[in-house]
C-alpha cells in the first residue's frame, strides 16, 4: 500500500496491471513523529510489481491499532495485524 493509486474492481494492479492474488504484507503508518509497522495485514498483492492494497475489511480494524497505539510514548512500533 506505498503507491497511491487504488486497486480497481477488475482485479489488475492500477500501477503495472499485473495480476492480484490475495495475500499479506507488512504496512508502514506515520501518526506525526511515530513510525507504526502493522505486519500480516490481509492484502491484495501484484503478481508483477509486488505492490499491496489492503483489503477493505481490513482497514477499520488498522485504524482502531493505530488509535489505540497513538498514545504509547514509542517513537516506533512493529505489531501483529490480528482481527479481534
């Protein structure tokens, strides 16, 4: 998920227009001055370039992590996606 383009509806990486196959990559966040690496997030992953898009059904349960790790006074933390 570093690209700014969104995956599209046909199942090509909007980026190469390789083929997406499901997967989980490690994702880097920036909350101001803190790095947040959430690793195993549920993804959809380029055949060709290697890019990730996180899957849609992921992505709230990210952002409760990431409010939840907003308050810790680390400057870095690497954590486990886990659904709930």
């Amino acid at each position: 998920m570093i690209g700014k383009a969104e995956k599209d509806s046909t199942g090509k990486c909007p980026l190469c227009g390789g083929g997406l196959h499901d997967g989980a990559s490690a994702m880097p966040f920036f909350l101001d001055d803190k790095i947040v690496v959430v690793k195993d997030v549920p993804s959809e992953v380029c055949a060709d370039c290697g890019e990730a898009y996180m899957k849609s059904g992921a992505a709230k349960n990210v952002e409760k992590l990431l409010d939840t790790l907003e308050s810790l006074h680390a400057e870095m933390s690497i954590v486990h996606y886990k659904v709930a």
